[in-house]
C-alpha cells in the first residue's frame, strides 16, 4: 500500500499530527476575510464535504424496495471542523455551573442558559460533532426549556443521517430523544418545561421563531432514517439511536431504574458519563408505559412494515449475530409481537429464522445454521428473545426440532445453556413443561453441581408461572440431590442450601459448609410453587435443630433463606407462627445484626398484635444494646418504639387499623380473583 493509501485509512481521534496540522492551517485560511489584511477573530468551518469517507453505499442494486446495508455513494460522518478555541474555553468554564446547576432564581438560571445560547449561535453543529462540546451539550439540553430543545432539534435536520453516524453527534442526538418523549408525555398532560414559555427571545426585536412541535421533529426523523434503517442498523454509533426512537414511538419504557441490564445506555457509557460529573436522564417518565399520539403510531406502524418488507433474507440473519444491529432486530420483534404480526410468513422473523415459520418442513441448511446460531454469542441473545414471544406453535417447532434429546448437553454448554434457560423458563403450557422437565431431570444432578443451576431455576420459574409441575420438579431435585429415601428428606433444606449430593453431606463437617448463592435462590422458589409444593421445604426446615437455623439469620445467603419463609404468601400463618416461635428471646439479638435485623422486620409484617407487643416488649427490655446499633435503630424506628413508650394505646389502635386495612386488601383482591379461576376450571371441563 503507498504512502496515500496509509493516510487515508488512519485512525484515530486526530488522524495523525500530519494531518491535524493540515486541518489547522485549512481553518486558518478561511478565517481571513477577502478584504482585508489582518486576520480575523471569527472561526468559520471547513467546507463540509472535506475529509475521508468511513462509509459507502450501494445504489447499483437491482431491487429498488431492498434495503442493503452496503451501496456505491459515499456517506461519512458529519465534519464541519475544529470548535473555536475562545468559545470551546468559554464552554468549559460553563460546564461547571452545568455540572452543578444551583442557580438562586429560576431568573438567573434563564439569563445564564440564553447567554450560553447566545454565545454558541451559528456553532450548533460544530459542538455536536465536538468530543468536549457534544458533552456540554447534552449537560445544557437538561436545564433547557422544551423551546430551546426543539429549536436545537429542528437544526439537526439538514444533515440527520452524517449525524446520526458521527461518534459525538450521535449521543447529542440520543439525549434530545430522551429529552422529547419526556416532552410528549408532559404535553399530553397539559405541562410544559420548568421554565416560562417566554423566556427565550429570538432577536433584538423580541420575536420568537416558530419551530416544529416535538411530534413534528419526530415525524421528520423517522421519514429521514426510515430509506437508510438496514445501513444505520449496521453502524455502531446510529443503531443506539434507532433503539431509542423505536421505544419514544411505542411509548415504552425506555430506562428501567430498578433494573440496569435494561438501561439503554451501556456499562461503558455509563461509566465514562459518571466519571465527568454526568447524569442520566432519570426522569419518572422514561421509565413507564407513556401515552403518544395516534400520529406517532402510525409512523411506527408504517416503519416497522416498510422494513419488514424491505430488509433482504441475508441482510436479516447476519443481524440476528451482529453485536450492533442484533439490538435494533430484537427490539423490532418485540414491536411486531405487540401488533401481532412477529410470525406471519416473510415476516422478519420468519426471514431471521430461514423461513421456519412460513415451512417448518425439514430443511438440512436451515437446521445446521440455526444450530450455529445457539451456540453463537450474539445468536444466543437473539434467540433467546424469540423464546420470550415466540407463540406456543412456534416454541413447540423450536424444542422438537433443535432442543429435544440435547438439552442435557446444551444445558452445560458455557453459551448455548442461556438459550436454553429461556426456553425452560417460556414454556408456554403445562404439557411442554412436564415434557422438558422429563428430559432435563436426569441431569438435574449435574447442573446444580456443575455451575449451571440456572436452568433448574428457569424450570421452577415455569412450574410457578404455569401453576403445574410441582411434584415433578421436586422429584427431579430428589433424584438430583441424591435422595432416595424418605427419611432423607429431611435433609433437603441443608443440601440445597450448600449445593452438594446427600453422601457428601452426611460426611461434611457442617459448620465448615459454605452457603451457595444459587441453592439460596432455588430454595426461595420452591417456596413459592403453588399448593403444597412449599411442605418439602418447610418439613426439612423443622426438622433441624432450632440453634442451627438461628445461626442462619446471620448469614448474608440464609438469611434470605429465613425471610423468604416468613414472607412466603403460601405458607399459613400457623406454620409462620412456629417460624417465629423459634426465634422467642432473640429478638433483640436479630435487631443488632446486619442481617437479622431484616427478619425482625419480616416477623414484625406476619405478626398480630398480641405478638407485636411480645417483640415490642423484648425490644424495650434490652433497648441500651438495640439503640448502640445502627440497624437496631432501624428496628425501633420500623416498630415504632417510642410511641408504644409514650401512647401505648394510640399504638394499639394504629396497629389495629393497619392491620384492618390489609385484610380489606386482601379480600377485595381474592373476591377480583376467584371468578377467573372459577371460569378456568369450567375451560377445562368444557375441553375435557
């Protein structure tokens, strides 16, 4: 390769010092004016078609309704040169007020977002593409008022897609999206920003400039994005993009706070955003089903048929393993699976899944990729998806074909065993349940003792959805553990605890026997099987010397184990009763422990009022040790200590309402519920 060729194919942030020299003296001859001789304090950008191309299209295509992901003219990121110096310092030294945004007037925080505004005027999308600037930005959009959002929005779209692809931009772009649905939802609230919808001025003259509403921008965008979606699926920095405009016009929630693995934002991203004084949008809003405009769903609608029908076959399978516009595809599927058109025949499912949906006959091709795909690390995450909505039809075509008579060894496969806990786990009636819990239950020793419990966690998942299979499941996890007899059982509670087969148990010393998280977690779901599929539990439980499940409580594992007993809703309150019974003349002791002090708030919940006051006066009695002990505190405080010190009987009589009001609860939510299973039992008996 020569010496052109090696410039061209530089990367990096700079491109080279060669070529950062370049850039600097191509930016300082169009700063001088024509006429004049002295050189000017105005920065004006480089022409917009300089630098290299990153990205090419293919127009040659025979079939103009095809979206390809490659075609013949050049698209490269949006370049419009180097940010000028003053004003890049004049936005860092601004970014410290953005950072912490404590303005003693609403007046003052106005006058300083007009001025930065002001100052950044004719630069808009210089900054976007600007690695500090793109970063003050989107710090500024979050103090702006919905006018200047959507003003900055309606600059954006001259050149959406080199935007959207640009490595900066496209985080600018990603945070005004975020920011329009919060937006949206406040407009159909009748709200609007925090600050006055007059604030901003456009021009000495005091006019304001009209700009295209919040669905209007959005309308725009996704006629501009919807010709290049196989392109911008392929590309890593637009594909973010694309996901959160898919979940802004279903109005779905975008960011799950209770749950970081459904954030939208990578570990990464997230991280570096933290480590710069950033914070996300953590607006109630985004993380909740929102209301949107009818025109909005329509956009939607008529976006997922156009690709639906225009993304070729082998366009769709390369995206079910790529890292980049797998996302996008999954998100596209469970789109589709709402508006119930995931698997009609040359859907985009069925083209994913080399069109087993429209011919599920044997195809020797189809089925040496697909299992490929299972095995893929990015395939697996795709597929596990199409278990989530696939229909029971399509899960039944699924297990026969490519998962029956494998599943034990699939199951201990590092990658393939996460496909096949999503299986396990999206059964969808209790037939297809009885029959993978028969083929998995031979390996069900393995699994627990090979670290892969978490198919047998996706089994018991299924029996509590399902409400069925319980004396199976149980009867594997006997046959598993090694438990034959019945005096064995007992034992049941320790072997899941500590995850080890019953001949290793009896010979173990028990106090040197670590807890396993996984057999925590297994034992917490057994205690949720519906009937009496809790008792298995439950008898092993007292069958054990009270002082060994006391030492439990202090565990940070058993302690789980403890609670989830007690807070078990199918378990009597009788059999509670015994739980805590064992625990009489400890209360106080549980209190001052980090982790006893949760189950003295589990008993306190269960517990009527004649026990109440027996934990209460327990508590009393030894308050100097409880009071010296920050979770002890908590325990007084949750109990209400001091008032029952003070007002015994206002206590009593708080309690008593408390406790009135639960029951009230609770029978309106059985009386709501015992007519659905009334009608599920005569369904039953109409098909028998």
């Amino acid at each position: 390769m020569g010496e052109d060729g090696k410039r061209k194919t530089r990367r990096g942030k700079r491109g080279g010092d060669a070529k950062k020299q370049k850039d600097i003296e191509a930016s300082t001859e169009t700063v001088l004016p024509a006429s004049s001789t002295a050189p000017s304090t105005e920065y004006t950008a480089p022409p917009m078609d300089s630098g290299d191309s990153l990205f090419y299209f293919d127009t040659g295509s025979k079939d103009e309704n095809t979206m390809n992901v490659d075609k013949e003219d050049k698209i490269s990121p949006a370049s419009y040169g180097l940010v000028n110096p003053d004003l890049q310092s004049y936005l860092k030294n601004c970014e410290t007020m953005l950072d912490d945004p404590k303005f003693e007037s609403i007046e003052d925080r106005i006058i300083f977002v007009n001025n930065v505004y002001e100052e950044m005027k004719g630069f808009e999308l210089q900054l976007t593409t600007d690695h500090e600037g793109s970063r003050i930005l989107e710090k500024l959009f979050r103090i702006s008022s919905e006018y200047q959002i959507r003003r900055f929005f309606s600059l954006m779209r001259e050149d959406t897609i080199r935007l959207v692809i640009h490595r900066f931009s496209s985080h600018t772009i990603q945070t005004l999206l975020l920011l329009s649905a919060v937006a949206l939802e406040r407009g159909v609230h009748g709200e609007t920003s925090d600050l006055a919808a007059g604030a901003e001025i456009e021009g000495e003259d005091e006019v304001r400039t009209k700009m295209p509403t919040f669905e209007e921008l959005l309308l725009e965008l996704v006629n501009t994005l919807t010709p290049q979606w196989a392109f911008l699926m392929a590309n890593e920095y637009a594909s973010h993009i694309l996901r959160v405009l898919l979940l802004v016009l279903a109005g779905n929630p975008i960011e799950d706070q209770s749950n970081p693995k459904n954030s939208i934002k990578s570990k990464r991203s997230a991280k570096y955003v933290e480590d710069r004084n950033g914070e996300p949008i953590n607006h109630p809003s985004l993380s909740i089903q929102r209301k949107i405009p009818d025109s909005l769903t329509d956009a939607l609608d008529q976006l997922l048929k156009t690709t639906d029908s225009s993304i070729n076959d082998l366009v769709a399978r390369g995206f079910t393993t790529s890292r980049v516009g797998s996302p996008v595809l999954q998100q596209m599927l469970v789109l589709q699976s709402k508006k119930g058109t995931l698997e009609q025949p040359g859907s985009l499912l069925d083209k994913c899944l080399l069109n087993l949906v429209s011919d599920p006959t044997e195809n020797a091709r189809r089925d040496s990729a697909l299992k490929l795909m299972i095995d893929d690390i990015v395939g697996s995450h795709f597929l596990q998806k199409v278990m989530e909505l696939a229909s029971p039809k399509l899960l039944q075509t699924l297990f026969e074909r490519y998962f029956c008579g494998r599943l034990s060894v699939l199951s201990m496969h590092p990658i393939s065993n996460f496909v096949v806990q999503s299986l396990l786990s999206n059964a969808k009636n209790e037939r297809q349940l009885k029959t993978m819990i028969a083929e998995i239950q031979p390996s069900v020793g393995t699994l627990l003792f090979k670290q892969r419990p978490g198919v047998v966690r996706a089994l018991l998942d299924s029996c509590i959805r399902l409400r069925a299979g319980s004396v199976e499941i149980m009867n594997a996890l006997y046959s598993g553990l090694g438990i034959s007899a019945l005096d064995e059982r007992k034992e049941l509670i320790n072997l899941l605890a500590f995850l080890m087969p019953y001949k290793e148990f009896v010979n173990a010393d028990y106090d040197q026997l670590p807890f396993r998280i996984q057999g925590s977690l297994i034992i917490q779901l057994v205690l949720q099987l519906p009937g009496d599929g809790h008792e298995p539990i439950m008898n092993s439980f007292f069958a054990q010397a009270p002082d060994r499940m006391y030492s439990w409580c202090k565990d940070p594992s058993g302690s789980r184990i403890i609670e989830a007993i007690i807070s078990s809703e199918h378990i009597p309150l009788a059999t509670k009763r015994q739980v805590l019974d064992q625990y009489s003349n400890k209360y106080a002791d549980l209190a001052v422990n980090k982790y006893g002090s949760h189950i003295v708030d589990a008993c306190w919940k269960v517990s009527d009022m004649p026990y109440k006051e027996k934990i209460m006066i327990e508590l009393i009695q030894r308050e100097m040790l409880v009071q010296d002990s920050p979770f002890g505190r908590i325990v007084m405080r949750n109990c209400r200590v001091e008032q029952y010190k003070r007002r015994a009987d206002e206590w009593r009589e708080r309690e008593r309402s408390l406790q009135k009001g639960k029951r009230m609860f609770k029978d309106i939510f059985d009386s709501s519920s015992t007519p659905n299973k009334r009608s599920d039992k005569k369904s039953k008996k109409s098909k028998k």
